[in-house]
C-alpha cells in the first residue's frame, strides 16, 4: 500500500511525498507522484502516531478494576484521537486489586487487541506521599518494597513499564535503583519531595516526571521543589497534562521551552471519558462528576480535580493553537517523545524506512482523518 501527501512530517519538517507500507512496517519513502497511490490524501498533513503514557481509563472502563471488554473497546477507539500505543495505568488500590489489575492487562495484550497498541503498564502507586495524593485513596497508600513490587511484576509477566513513586518515602532509593536496573522507568509524582531529594532519585536512577505541576512540590525562587527538579534536569523525561486545566496555557508554553524533546504530553484520562458532562462515576471508592470544561472532579469536599476526559488529537491543537508551542516541539510531545522514554524508538515515532506503519493523518482542524497502526487503518 502507498498512501501519500503534499505534507508529509519527515525530519521535522513537512515535505511532498510517499510511504510505502508493507506487512505493518514502512519500507519505502519516495519522491511525491512518483509512484501510483492506493489513497492521496491531498493537503492533510500525514504525522507520526501518538502515544499515551499515561491514561486509566476511557467509556466506563478504569485499568485498575480489570476486565476485558472494557481494554479492548478503548485499544479499538483510542486510533479515532490519533493514538497508536498507550500505556494503561493503574490507580492506588488494595495490593490484591492491583495484581488482578496488572494481570488482566498482560492478559488482554497477548490476545492482541484491534487498535491501539497496549505498550506496557503505568503503575501509579501506592508508592506516594498522602500530602500530594491528589485523587489517590489514601487508605491505600504504602512504602514501597523492593519484594512487593516484584511480585506486582511477575503478575504483570513484565509489563510494567514506568513507576510512579515519590521518592522521599523509597528508603536509600532501593525501589528506585531496583527499578532502574531492570528496565522499569521511575517517574517522580505525587511527591512532597524537596528539589535536592528529587535530584538525589535521579543521581539513583529516576528518568521521569509524572504530570509535572500536579501533585508534587511546587517551584519557587528561594524553593525550587519538584518542578524545579523537573526543569533543570534536562536529560529527564517529564509528563504534562495538556487539556488547560491542570495546567494554564501559559505554564504549557513554559513546561516546553523547559522540556524540549523531553516533553510528554499525557491524558491522565478518566473512566469517565467518553461521557457526557455531568456524568459520575466512582473512582477508586470515590465519585468524581465530569464538568463542562471536561475535567472530572471528586464530588465531595473540596471537589479537587481528579483527571481529565482529553482527547489527544485536542491535546495537540491546545498545545499548536492556544499555548503556542512550535509545532515541531508539540508533535514530539506526543510521538516520538514517548518513544524515547519507552524505549522503543528504534521502530516506533518516527516516519522513516524500517519504522512500524503508525500514521496519523490530521485535517486542518485537528480532528483525525485517517490512523494506521502497525499499517492497518483504522477508521
């Protein structure tokens, strides 16, 4: 198959041309109308796939209460926002609930679901510290051991991918350089950490950020906290929820001049994506109610914010359009980025010979035309 366009995204930077796909892989990049096409895609701009590594739920579905109908319906949607990967997160929870959690996603992914690829596990908590636990059940919330977690590993039969923990409770940094040795991301969040503890877990092998600004210390001249930490490290890696409310558009723009090719954009969606406002569900043993502006809130209380219902292809116009951040920064945010981080991009972020076929094919607005994953179109 050979798909083509008059903006193609090669070497960041739009360009006339062809892909040639074959067997889910890209073998072929040619000069444009050189070839006859299966599909012209005109002035549509052809980009990279997207990934989330970050994200609980969709339509009624949460990672951590399991099932498997509910995965694979959000693996088959996800392609429609753009994704090609995600990487399905967990919630703190009871130590029984997160292993039957990371279970039935190691489960599901064998069965190779249609759509977006499952591309490991985001374990968030209950490593964390109760001061910033957020939306996190406190009653829930553990020191981490290196033992317990390679017990959740084993049920996951290694899937587990990235770690979020708050490293002012991971004594000598034992779970932390377990981790880092065995290939597991440490990623800082949910953290009263101060800026010099944060940079002692990277010095220990830490390489992330979770959600940076929320639910962790933050930057001050005088007390730089975690988002200090985050800013200054500039080889690390850090995650940002890009739907303008956890963060305002001005923070965004700054996160990315900070960040650079180090900036990820997550979702940190919610099960209750998919539905319309005032919809409620129960999150982790609380109900959280989605408001107008798509956030989801916790009902009681001091109603604090909870997660988010974004959808990534908006996430990248917010990012383009509103926070103004240079397209070519924003669409490594949320494509070759994330592969960094994983690991995984010497196939997968990029258009270029010998690279999984994940395409997204982007109208003017944003709103998704066409994706491929693994050279398979989905729409």
């Amino acid at each position: 198959m050979i798909i083509q366009s008059k903006r193609v995204y090669i070497a960041t930077s739009f360009m006339p041309a062809q892909v040639e796909i074959v067997d889910g892989k890209i073998t072929n990049i040619y000069a444009y109308g050189k070839k006859k096409v299966n599909k012209d895609y005109g002035e549509l701009r052809i980009v990279p796939g997207f990934y989330d590594v970050h994200t609980h739920g969709y339509f009624g579905y949460d990672t951590t209460a399991g099932g498997d109908k509910g995965l694979k319906r959000w693996a088959k949607d996800l392609p429609k926002e753009g994704v090609c990967g995600f990487c399905p997160t967990t919630l703190t929870q009871s130590h029984d609930t997160l292993k039957k959690a990371v279970e039935n996603v190691a489960r599901v992914k064998k069965t190779n679901p249609k759509g977006a690829e499952i591309l490991g596990i985001h374990f968030e908590g209950p490593y964390l510290d109760v001061k910033y636990k957020g939306a996190q059940p406190e009653e829930y919330i553990v020191k981490g051991t290196v033992k317990e977690f390679k017990e959740y590993q084993k049920a996951a039969e290694g899937l587990i991918k990235i770690i979020t923990l708050a490293p002012e409770h991971d004594e000598n940094f034992e779970l932390t350089k377990y981790c880092a040795a065995n290939g597991v991301n440490v990623s800082i969040g949910h953290t009263d950490a101060s800026y010099e503890t944060a940079m002692l877990a990277i010095a220990n092998g830490a390489r992330g950020f979770t959600h940076t600004y929320n639910g962790m210390t933050p930057f001050g001249h005088r007390e730089n906290g975690v988002v200090g930490a985050s800013f200054r490290s500039h080889d690390t890696y850090s995650e940002v929820i890009c739907d303008g409310n956890h963060s305002t558009l001005t923070s965004l723009n700054v996160f990315f001049r900070e960040k650079g090719e180090h900036g990820m954009m997550v979702s940190d969606s919610l099960m209750c994506k998919g539905y319309p406002v005032g919809s409620v569900f129960d999150f982790g043993g609380q109900d959280v109610e989605i408001y107008p502006d798509g956030s989801a809130h916790i009902t009681t209380g001091k109603k604090q914010l909870a997660g988010s219902t974004l959808k990534f292809n908006e996430g990248l116009k917010i990012l383009v359009e509103k926070a103004l951040v240079p397209f070519e920064i924003a669409i490594g945010a949320v494509s070759t980025n994330p592969c960094r981080y994983l690991g995984i991009i010497d196939h997968k972020g990029y258009i270029k010979t010998g690279y999984d076929a994940d395409i997204v094919v982007l109208n003017d607005d944003y709103s998704v035309a066409q994706t491929y994953c693994n050279g398979k179109a989905q729409l």
